[in-house]
C-alpha cells in the first residue's frame, strides 16, 4: 500500500517539475499588473517532434485507488495543467514496478511536468470536471509504453 503524500518541488524533482506560483514571481511584465513565474518546466523532446497542446478529460478517480497501469514517454516530456482549482493525483515510479511506486496530492495551482521516459500513472483526477491542458511531444514514432501490474497497488489517502 502507497500513502499518498503533499506534491513538493523537491520530492517530486527525481520525476519532474511542479509548476506553480508560489513566492515571489520572477518579472513584473504588462505594465505592472502581472508577475511572471518564468520558466517551470524543462519540455524536452525528440528531435523531429514539438510541443503540442491537447485538452484531456479525465474520468475522477477516488482514494484508496487501486493502480494497475504505469506508463511512460520516451520522446518527449508530458505536462499536466489543471484547468479547475481541484487537487488531483499525480503518481510515479522509479522503474515500471509496484515496488518503485509513489503518490502525491497536487494543490489546487500546481501543475506537473513529466521529464522524458518517466514511469508514471495514467492522469488521476480527484474530483469532476477532469479538465487539464497536456502539453506533450507531437511527431513521429512510438511516444507510449505501458506496463500493467498482476496485482493492483493501493494508493491511499493522506493521513489528516
């Protein structure tokens, strides 16, 4: 059993980036009346392809979740922009294992960036709409592994 914990920069650095305005921004910019948190994410992708933005709308899930599928992108980064201010589960794991497994609890502002080739499990919505923006790697070749688990692991919820 996986006890999903807080979404942190610095948990989830090994997977990826947490995108959110947290602090101060980096630029004031339009005159003023915007901060500009500039540069969150590190989009890598294979030669041949670009960015891509696409509109997902994903089916909420709840906890205790039972996770039997992990994937992964080998030619390019994966980002999950929320478009509702929900908390979602973002899950990952260190190699296509149950035993390599870990969970967060994204806040409602936090995005995710996927770095290219990370284990990761499907988009996990906690509540509806399951809206998100994904910007992904767009072009030739096969851009999705999946590995299912005999055995589901069980994501639970984080301890109050």
């Amino acid at each position: 059993m996986i006890l999903a914990r807080p979404l942190t920069a610095a948990d989830f650095a090994p997977f990826g980036d947490v995108l959110d305005a947290a602090g101060d921004p980096d630029r004031i910019i339009n005159a003023g009346l915007c901060g500009r948190f500039h540069d969150r994410a590190r989009l890598d992708f294979a030669a041949g392809g670009r960015a891509g933005v696409s509109i997902f709308n994903a089916v909420p899930r709840a906890l205790p979740y039972a996770l039997d599928l992990v994937e992964r992108h080998p030619l390019g980064a994966q980002c999950f922009i929320p478009m509702t201010q929900h908390p979602y589960l973002v899950i990952v794991a260190s190699a296509p294992t149950p035993d390599a497994v870990q969970a967060f609890i994204a806040a409602p502002g936090q995005a995710i960036n996927f770095h290219r080739g990370t284990w990761h499990g499907v988009l996990t919505p906690l509540h509806a709409p399951g809206l998100f923006a994904v910007v992904d790697y767009i072009g030739e070749g096969d851009n999705l592994q999946e590995v299912t688990f005999d055995t589901p692991v069980m994501i639970t919820a984080p301890q109050a």
